[in-house]
C-alpha cells in the first residue's frame, strides 16, 4: 500500500480534497434543522467506515482496535485488526500516580468506544468537536501549555455518560439512548464525529498506540496514529468544513480539530471489510452480539430516545424530550414529594424559561455566527429527584447527563446533608497498574471525608456542607476543585476539592473523580469480562432517607464547570437547575435568568438570596464566583450586564 500527505487538505483546513467528505464539506447551510428520518448510518455505511480504518492502519503496518456508534451512542461495530492491542493504559504526558493514572489492563475495546462516543456527544450541526478539542478544554489551563491561564472551559466534562449513571443506558436491542460510555468522555486524540448531509448521525473512535492520554501542549505537533486512523475512517462522513472547530474560538482562542500533520488517506480502494485481517469483537454490555454490524438510528425520532415535545410542555420553543422504550416522556414536569418542595407547574417554567432564553440568546461554540444557543435543562428537587428536564434543537448530546449532574451539584452542595453524608463514605479505592492471578488489585486509597475537612479549614467554615448557609453553584464549587486557587495561578496551592497539582491530571481530579471511582472501575471489569455483575445505578454511593425513599442525591455524578444554580422558596433551598451545552457562560446566564424570570412569572421562588451566595466568601482572600454572564448575550437586542442587580 501507499500512503500519501494530502498536502491540498492541510492548505484548505481538511475540505474534501483527499479526506472524504463530498457533499458534506460544501453543506455548510445546517443551523439544526437538518437531520430527519433519513438521517443514520446504515449497515453499509459503517463497514465501509471500518473498512476505510483498517486500510489506513494497514498502510502504516499497524493494528487498530475500531468502534462506530450512533449519534446517541449505541454501538454499531466494534471490530479489531489481527494483531491490534488488546489493551490500553491510561498515562498523562507528564508524570502521576492515583486515580486511573498506570491501570494497563483497560481493554483497547472500552477505549475505542469511549472515543466514538465523545466524537458523537460534543458534536452537532453547529459544531463539530473530537476527542482532541475534548482534550483542550479540560486541562488545568487554557490553552494547555499556556501557564497562569484559568483552567479548560469544560473542565470535568471528562466525568461525565458514566455506567453508574440513571439517565444514561445500557445498549439493549430496542432500548432509546442516550447511552453510557465506558470510561465516560476521552480527550485522547482518535476519536471523530461522523456526518450525513451536514447532520450528526454518529461517532468513530481508533485504538492503535496502546495508550490513553491527552495532548498536553497544543505549540507543538502531535503526531497521532490513532487520529490519522479515525480521520481515514470518517472519510466521506466527515464533519463540514465551516463546522469543526478549527472554526470556532472561545476567550479568542481557536479550538483544535485534528493536527494537520495526522490527516493521510490511503491511495488505494478501499476493500471489503471480510477481505482485511480482523474481526468483529463482543463487549459485554456495549455489542454483545457479534453476528454482524447494526445499523444506527435516527436523532430526534422517538427510537433513538429524544424526540420533539408533542405533549407541548413547552409551547412555542421547540423542546426536545427524553423517551423511553414505549416513548413515554421519561421526565416530565412533575412534583417533588418533599414539604415546601417544587410544584410540577414550578418545575414546568423554570425549563420553559429557561428555553425561552436560550433560543434568544447567542451561541458561544456554534457556526454559523448568530445561531441561538442549543442546551439541555434539568431542574431537581433537593434530593436530586428529576422534576423536569427538555433540550433545544440540535443541542450536543453530551448535555443532557451534564445537565442533570450540574443540578443536583448545586441542590446537593447547597444544602444541610451533603457533610455527614460525604464523612460517611468510603474511600475511593486506586489500583495497581495490573491485574494479580486474573484480578484488579488495591494499591492506595483516597479518603473522601479528608476533602470535606479541607474545604471546611480552607473557607473558615466548621459547619460548611451541614448547614445550609451558602449557595453553591457549579462555578463556585468548580473554583474549589481546581489544582490551583485562585484559578490557573501556578503559583498557588489547590483547591480543597482538588487533588494538589503535583498529583492531579485529567484521570485523577479530585473529589469528582473519587466520589465515582469505585463504580467506575467495576463496570470496566464487567465490560472487561472480570466480572459477571454490572454496577448498580447510583455513581456516589450515598443513599439518603427521603419521603419517596433512600436515594443517590448525586446518582450520576457531580459536575465542576460552569452552568447551574440553586433555586429556593425564599432563603429555603427547594432544589437546583443546571444547564449544559452552548458556552459556559450561556449556561450561567440561563440557570440564573430562568430561576429569575420564572420567579418574576410565578412569585413562588427566586434565585438564593444575595447574602447567602457563595460570592459572599473570600477564601485566600479571593472572592468565589456564583455566576458569570456575557457581556450582550442577545440576537437582536443590545441589553448588556443582564444579569446585574438580580
């Protein structure tokens, strides 16, 4: 075989000279009204999307483990090159120990999957992301590389579609999405959207290199197998040109689509699958029946899980809605069960106006300039129970379960139970590298009781976390969990939620990754084969006496980057609202301005009184942040420091 550098697709940022992509790359006119029924992979179309992998791999005299999925993230083929690594291990550039760091026995399946997943979730018609822009936009600074820079703006996102998740699912023939992704969200390069006619209809992720990692500084060239792999595989599904986020800047920043210097496309034909060394492989829970390659299923039709709101909850914004098998809502506006607790018409408005806002205000991370912002909305009671949750058009799958996480983060660090209940956990137990006589082996722990002693010495506060006293929102307790405070100043110590820089790295942040660690890894060894039982639902492990009975107030997770806040009756919390999926300001300014407005509508509830925000603390003598608006957030309107005053 013969390989070439398309010296063309570099010069005119990856068009379809020698990339693929035909029709896709001129279909620049996708505003998130262009995927319909048609819109999925078909059978065909993802052999041919392996086929095109395996070649490019082949032409290099390498093996590649390759997974394809759906736009909502059900697995279609996970197939693997004769002599393709069976495994991965998980190592940042620069050297740490804890957390995931060294574990070697990660199967390269899990990975390839993880990588499809994230090309599919962070994407949209409006932009298309991979796992490198993932990787950009969660390290502790802004750029990578670039000291004293505040962290990624999706910093945590990484934590995020875990199996321990309840709104995520498992791939059963038939069942809606979305799905889990097995080590949650990569930031490893390797991992492509797939487009259609300019709409999203999958995910490609490459496994060649053996390792999970990240690119840890963007002014030099990075030179990825597994990127140049995926970018062959995604051939003529390749994302438009205007839409990937090359395109797109955040703070003045470009954002990375693929290293030019990663992007080949082999010479030759590509041949049929069954002609190429390899083979479908099983993954238990994620492609469990090896009799063939499946097709994919179309977004917002009701089988693929989101669907529009036909019961018209939302009158006039063209919501989205989560289904299940029998496409009943799954979340509709409904009552909390606890005294003083929200009404359903309550948790109706507060996403009603909340989509009202966001189909006015301006996106941050979408093409083309001047498109509303596309988000997911979750609001929750004081235990986490979910009262509503709906999504705009077009919105980046990845949102819904980070929306849902960012509310219950605020519900749940807001009020009086989340200090004993975190005291009382056990610890997140670290492994070794490799498995001993078949099995996962302890090497160290980390106490989960040690963060809440660190907050509470390192804000003053004996009783913080137990009684209730200040609002969290997910900026401010994001600011608690970064490896330096104030924000991105090398020259300070951590947050109390974060672990010190000189052991922290996106596989091993902190409380977050602590609280949900031990799941994690137990559905890595189901997935692996280690175990016959998969994790229960419920990521934190905490089971809290309510009215309705014990629950996880947290049971996906919590989340560290911008866009949620508490709501109350009063100066009495009653619950939280979380925003994910457009900008991480946008996602402040409509938390904040939906709890606002729909108070201003309904005369219940408001916003957490000023005096009790979290803005009122300076620990280290540096304010936390509650909320962060845009400067002129509006399509068609001036108004500026919209959120001042309220």
């Amino acid at each position: 075989m013969t390989v070439r550098l398309c010296l063309l697709q570099i010069i005119v940022l990856f068009i379809s000279a020698c990339g693929g992509g035909g029709g896709n790359s001129l279909k620049g006119g996708c505003d998130g009204s262009c995927t319909d029924a048609g819109s999925f992979l078909s059978a065909v179309d993802v052999e041919n999307i392996v086929a095109r992998a395996a070649v490019e791999a082949g032409a290099h005299s390498a093996a590649a483990t390759i997974a394809v999925v759906d736009r909502v993230g059900n697995v279609l083929a996970v197939y693997q090159m004769t002599g393709a690594a069976a495994s991965v291990t998980i190592q940042s550039p620069y050297a740490r120990d804890g957390g995931l760091e060294n574990i070697s026995f990660i199967p390269s399946t899990l990975a390839a999957i993880s990588k499809a997943v994230t090309g599919a979730y962070l994407s949209s018609e409006g932009n298309a992301f991979t796992t490198r822009t993932a990787g950009q936009i969660v390290q502790e600074h802004f750029n990578p590389g670039e000291v004293n820079q505040p962290a990624g703006p999706l910093f945590g996102v990484q934590f995020s579609q875990l199996a321990c998740s309840d709104l995520v699912g498992s791939f059963v023939a038939g069942t809606p999405g979305p799905m889990r992704a097995p080590l949650g969200l990569s930031a490893d390069p390797g991992g492509m959207p797939l487009y259609k006619e300019g709409a999203v209809v999958g995910g490609i992720g490459v496994v060649v290199d053996g390792f999970y990692s990240f690119d840890s500084k963007l002014a030099d060239v990075d030179r990825s197998l597994d990127e140049a792999v995926a970018v062959a595989g995604a051939g003529g599904f390749s994302a438009p040109t205007n839409r990937r986020a090359n395109r797109i800047t955040v703070d003045g920043k470009q954002l990375r689509f693929a290293e030019p210097a990663n992007v080949y496309g082999s010479s030759i034909a590509t041949p049929p699958l069954s002609s190429i060394a390899g083979s479908l492989v099983a993954v238990q829970g994620y492609f469990d029946d090896v009799g063939g390659i499946l097709a994919g299923t179309a977004f917002g039709q009701p089988l693929s899980g989101i669907r529009p709101d036909t019961e018209n909850f939302y009158p006039g914004r063209d919501a989205f809605v989560l289904v299940d098998g029998a496409n009943a809502n799954r979340f509709p506006p409904t009552a909390s069960p606890e005294p003083l607790g929200l009404s359903a018409e309550e948790a109706r408005v507060l996403v009603d106006e909340g989509l009202k806002i966001a189909n006015s205000a301006r996106a941050q991370i979408r093409q083309p300039l001047g498109s509303a912002a596309r988000v997911s909305i979750a609001v929750v009671d004081l235990n986490g129970a979910v009262l509503a949750l709906a999504r705009t058009r077009d919105a980046p799958v990845f949102g819904t379960d980070v929306a849902l996480q960012k509310a219950r983060t605020a519900a749940f660090y807001s009020g009086a139970q989340a200090g004993a209940e975190l005291l009382a956990l056990p610890t997140a137990n670290y492994l070794g590298p490799d498995l001993v006589a078949g099995s996962p082996v302890v090497a160290s722990t980390s106490s989960i009781a040690d963060y809440v002693t660190a907050l509470r010495s390192f804000l003053g506060l004996p009783n913080a976390l137990s009684d209730g006293a200040f609002a969290f929102t997910d900026r401010a307790g994001g600011n608690l969990s970064r490896p330096f405070y104030p924000d991105g100043l090398t020259s300070a110590a951590a947050g109390p939620l974060s672990k010190p820089f000189s052991q922290w790295s996106p596989f091993s942040t902190g409380i977050q990754l602590d609280l949900v660690y031990n799941q994690l890894i137990g559905h890595v060894a189901f997935a692996a084969g280690l175990s016959g039982v998969d994790v229960a639902t419920g990521c934190s492990g905490i089971s809290r006496a309510t009215s309705a009975g014990n629950v996880d107030p947290i049971a996906n997770g919590i989340q560290i980057f911008p866009g949620s806040v508490p709501v109350y009756r009063d100066n009495v919390l009653i619950g939280g609202i979380g925003v994910s999926g457009d900008g991480v300001d946008q996602d402040d300014m409509i938390a904040f301005l939906g709890v606002h407005n729909a108070g201003a509508r309904l005369s219940t509830i408001n916003n957490a009184p000023t005096s009790m925000r979290a803005s009122q603390l300076e620990p280290k003598g540096a304010t936390l942040r509650y909320v962060q608006c845009p400067q002129a957030p509006f399509n068609n309107s001036g108004a500026q420091n919209v959120c001042s005053g309220k």
